[in-house]
C-alpha cells in the first residue's frame, strides 16, 4: 500500500508539512489544558486565593481551547485539500492507463472490476487520507508526549495505564486479523454486484421482452445478500471496538481515582493536596493516551478495506503494456501530429490552471519523454530502412494470431494484399476470426506470426498515433458518446464546435444519415445519450460511418457496419463510398452476399484459415465455402444476377 503514496505531488507534500505544523501546535495547546487545571485546583485548594487568581489560569485554559480549534480547523482545511486532490490524481492515472491499454489488457480486468477500481477504490484510500493525515500524525505525537508528562508520578498509575494500552492493542490487533480476509472478499463481491447491475440495465429491453424479470432479480437478490452478510460482519466487529474502549477509558478512571483514594488517605497531611492535583493532572493525561489509541484505532477501521483497495488500483496502473510505439514512423507521425501536440500540451497546462490541481509536473514529464524518444528516433533516421511510397497499401505476410494464454491459433497464414483505391471484403462464419483479423491493422491486437505491413512498414514497427491516423475504425457494435450529433462526428477532434460544417454535412450525406439529422429538433445539436441509446441500430450505425468518413483516412475498415441497414441504403451508402473514396482502401466485413459482390478482392475465412480468395465471379466458380454462403441468402437465380 505504501507505494500508492508515490503519486502524492510536491504540492501534496508541501500540504503535509503545513498539517505536521499545526498538528504540533494542536497538540501542544492541548497537553498545557491539565496544566492550568491543576493550578486551578491547588488554588482553590490553597487557604489564600482571589478570584483574579482564579480568572488568569481560566483565561489560558480559553486561549488553549480556542487555538487548538482553530489549528483543528487550519488542519482539516488542508487535509481536505490534500485528499480530494490525491484522489484526483489517482482517478486521472487510472483513466489514462486504461486508454493505453490495449485488448489484452483489456481482457484481464473486467469492465465492472475497472469501474469498482476506479470510484469506490479510490474513495477508500481518500477516506484513509482524510483519517490518517489527522489521526496518525496527531495520535502517536499525542500519546508519547502525553506519556512524557506523567512518566514521573506514581508507578501504581503508570502501571493502570500500561496495562489498559496493552488490552486495547491487542484487542485492535485481534479485531484487524479477524476482518481483514473478510475486507478483500467486499471488493471483489462489490465487483460482482456492480457487473450484475449492468446486466440488468444493459439488458433491460430483452429482459422484458422474455419475461426474464424473476430470475435476474433472483441473481441480484443473492449477489447483494452475500455482499451484505460480508459487510454485516465486517461492521458488527468493527462496532464491538467503540464500546470496548469506551468501558476501558472509563474503567481506567475509575481505577486512577480508586488508587488516588488510597495514596491520599495514606498520605501525610503536608503532601495531600499535591497528590490530589497529580491525580487531576494524571487522569487527564491518561485520558489523552487512551483516547490517542482510540483514533488510532478508527485509522484501523479504514486501513484494511484501503490496503486492498490500493493493491487493486497498483494492479491498473502497474499493469504491462504489450502494444507499444514502434521505433519507426515516429519522424513521420510527429509531422503528421505536431501541430495538434502543440494544442495539447497548451490545451494540458490551461486545463491544469483552471482546475487548479497540481499536473503540471506530471504533464511536462510526458512531454520531455516524448521528446527524447522523438529525438532518439531522428538520431537514427539514417540507418532506418527507407519507408514505402503512399500507395502501398496494406499486406499481410503469413499473419498468424492467438490470444494470450490461449492453447490455439485463432488465425493462420493469412496473406493478401490491399492496394490504394481497392475494396476488400471478408466473409465467413461467425467464429471465422473476420474480426480478430481486422483487428489487427489498428493494433487493438499484434500479430503472433507474419507480419502487417500498411505502406511497405510493420505495424509493430510504427506509432500508434501514426496507424491511428491512417484508419477510420466502425465496429462490429456502433459506439456513440454522450454528447451532440456534432460531437459523435467530430470525435477526436479538441474543439468539435469550431469544425467544418461543410464536410460534416458531406459525411451525413454519404452515410445516408442526413435525412434522420436533419429531422431531429436540433439537427447537428441534437443530443446523444450514451451510448446511443435514443436512437435505432440503424441510425446508430450510419452514424458511426459518418465519423469515419469525416476524418479522411487512408483505410476504412466496416466490420459488419451495415447489417442494421435496409438493403436501400445499404446500396446507396456503398455506391457512395464508392465514388467519394475512391483514392481510400476499403476492408468490409460482412455476411450479406449483396453487401460484398462489389468488392476488388473478396477472402473468405473458415476457421481461421484463407479457404478462397477472389472476385465474386471467381469464388462463385472457385470456392465450396463462398457458395454454401451464396445459396444460403440467395436464390440461383439471384445468385447468377447478382
């Protein structure tokens, strides 16, 4: 748990020492309390008094009351600060960890777990922040010096007090390893219960329409019963501590007056009177030891559940990355993206300010790390092989794939080639590997085997930013953001609402989505909700297309990115495409025959391997698997016309 305190920023630090500061101060002002009550009480006590005697300790008692409060309030002020930014930080860390990661990091860690990981986790360790700045700073300073003051007096109540430590230690120590595994087993099953609920929402119209209600309330019912008897338990030990320490403080002041009686009784008439104030002094020192435990013992109450919560949250941000920048194409991706590096970094800085958090350090680390690598790479330039010209397209040298840790290839010796201006279409049953092997030119996956060339260079070998660019990516599920029509469009870009409205139209228009758009009350403006969910498949996906379009690439890939279309706009939107990127590669995924017949070369999959590549005519004539699929969807006569 302890490295999670590495991401604390010197400005955090800088905090720390302020709260360190005042604590000392708090704790000072508090422990000089029992020392003008006891010149209090030998006054009163004494055969001579006046009562501006009495009134001047009583000033200082107040003057001690109120600056410890306002230390309290200066303490809590800047533990405040230091918390809420922490957990900022460490929100922003895992959520720019997350994006870099790719699908097989993905696959390690589930959506619900990211989710669980990246909110309740991080409140856990905020809360451990907010406890321990105040408690395991003030409580250990408290209780040494408290025990400093009355070293001196009598063994029989040193040895009291002693004796009531050691019980309440070990009952927290005891209390600690008893709920402890039970604190592991609450974030797991507040996983469980978070990836349940999705279901459940994400569900929700299917659940219904299948009268599926009763059963996933049944799984609900018995995630979060399990989940509640953890933290019943978990809560009803913690709860035995307050009352336990409560009878222990108020049994060891019983037992200090108790011994007080008798040494009093026991003393000589002269010396009375200063056994008496020692045992005022004392109870309210040993009192201060006690209750030094006590909040120690609340920091034991969080400190568990935040230990398992900060290994949780190491595990994401200390998670391997296994798709990284290649070392070539860096030169060209920097010219490629330098201006829009330039806005990002004022675009980091500006943000920075106005939301007043300390990220400034961390965002210029980035930068001087891009730099170095970029300069690293320009060092080099001369001894790189010599990049391929622009119209290379994309190749595929005997490709092979399989997942990680799986026993199986999924693809293999996949080779084709894709030239400029060419439409490629895939085909095959589901479970083929069309997508797996699409995937594989924006590096959501890297090949096992072989090699993926996009202009004469391996992607391995090339930046992110540089593939990223050259693609405009539709998924097999269209995915839209919260936001505006405008925005989904325009996604990526870092002022959406400054884009050319020209070409966002030309791109509705191509992808058949501008009749819908322009329909909705506020056109372009119009809201999304997340994930689309207030509007059809079909509209859905003509506008993921329009996104695509919009960006002008070099390779469009559609993986099955037209089966929510009528076969109307399915031809009308291909005969588009056709005409406005005809300079562009096109790789479709499909199962529709008619969405395909058209393509330049069309591969038919079946279980990972090539089996026939083609035209349509040729496939028709040549490849058993491609005619199965034809007859299946059309009649001879359809198919011979088609």
């Amino acid at each position: 748990m302890i490295k999670i305190f590495n991401y604390l920023t010197r400005q955090n630090w800088f905090f720390i020492a302020i709260i360190s500061c005042f604590i000392v101060v708090q704790v000072w002002l508090d422990l000089k309390l029992p020392e003008y009550l006891a010149d209090i009480t030998q006054l009163v006590q004494g055969s001579a008094h006046s009562l501006h005697e009495l009134w001047e300790p009583a000033l200082y008692m107040m003057l001690c009351a109120v600056g410890s409060a306002l230390a309290a309030v200066i303490v809590g002020y800047f533990v405040a600060r230091t918390a809420s930014s922490f957990a900022a930080r460490l929100r922003e860390l895992v959520f720019h960890k997350v994006s870099a990661f790719s699908m097989n990091e993905l696959n390690q860690f589930s959506t619900a777990s990211l989710i669980t990981r990246s909110t309740n986790d991080i409140t856990q360790i905020q809360t451990l922040v907010v406890t321990g700045l105040q408690i395991l700073l003030k409580s250990p300073l408290l209780a040494t010096w408290a025990i400093i003051k009355i070293a001196d007096k009598s063994w029989q109540w040193t040895t009291t007090t002693a004796i009531a430590v050691v019980l309440l230690i070990s009952l927290i120590a005891f209390i600690i390893v008893l709920v402890m595994p039970k604190f592991k087993l609450v974030q797991a099953l507040t996983d469980n219960l978070n990836k349940v609920t999705r279901e459940n929402l994400i569900g929700m119209r299917v659940i219904r329409a299948y009268n599926a209600e009763a059963p996933q309330q049944a799984k609900f019912d018995a995630v979060n019963e399990q989940l509640t008897a953890v933290n019943l338990f978990t809560t009803r030990a913690m709860t035995v501590m307050m009352p336990v320490i409560s009878l222990m403080m108020s049994g060891l002041t019983l037992a200090i007056y108790w011994i007080g009686a008798y040494l009093i009784d026991e003393a000589q008439a002269a010396i009375r009177l200063q056994l008496f104030t020692d045992m005022i002094i004392f109870s309210s020192y040993a009192m201060q030891v006690v209750m030094s435990f006590m909040m120690l013992s609340m920091v034991f109450i969080v400190m568990p559940r935040a230990a398992v919560s900060a290994k949780r949250i190491m595990e994401v941000l200390q998670a391997k990355i296994s798709i990284r920048d290649g070392s070539n194409g860096a030169e060209d991706s920097r010219e490629v993206a330098g201006q829009e590096q330039q806005q990002g970094q004022e675009h980091e800085k500006r943000e920075v300010k106005v939301k007043g958090r300390d990220y400034i350090d961390e965002a210029e680390r980035r930068l001087d790390d891009r730099d170095a690598r970029d300069n690293k790479v320009k060092e080099k330039q001369d001894t790189e092989v010599p990049r391929a010209s622009a119209g290379a397209g994309i190749q595929f040298r005997n490709v092979s794939f399989k997942y990680p840790d799986a026993g199986d290839y999924v693809l293999r010796n996949i080779s084709f080639t894709a030239k400029k201006g060419e439409t490629v279409a895939i085909i095959g049953a589901t479970g083929s590997g069309k997508t797996t092997l699409v995937n594989l030119i924006p590096r959501l996956y890297d090949a096992t085997d072989g090699q993926v060339l996009v202009d004469g260079v391996d992607v391995k070998q090339m930046s992110l930013h540089e593939v990223h660019h050259k693609i405009g990516y539709v998924s097999q599920k269209p995915v839209l953001f919260s936001g505006t029509v405008a925005a989904n469009i325009a996604f990526g870009e870092q002022e959406p609402s400054n884009s050319n409205t020209d070409h966002m139209q030309n791109a509705l228009e191509i992808a058949q989505a501008k009749d819908f758009v322009d329909k909705l009350e506020h056109k372009q403006q119009a809201a999304v909700a997340q994930g689309g969910s207030n509007l059809s498949g079909g509209q859905k996906q003509r506008l993921a297309i329009a996104r695509a379009i919009y960006r002008q690439p070099d390779i469009y890939i559609f993986d099955d990115s037209f089966s929510a279309l009528d076969y109307r706009t399915d031809r009308q939107l291909r005969q588009r495409l056709k005409q406005e990127t005809a300079n562009s590669i096109k790789i479709i995924v499909a199962q529709r025959i008619t969405t395909i017949k058209d393509a330049d070369l069309i591969l038919v999959l079946e279980k990972g391997e090539l089996v026939g590549t083609g035209t349509y005519e040729q496939l028709l004539h040549s490849c058993e698997v491609f005619q199965e699929i034809a007859y299946s969807q059309l009649t001879k006569e359809e198919v011979a016309h088609a």
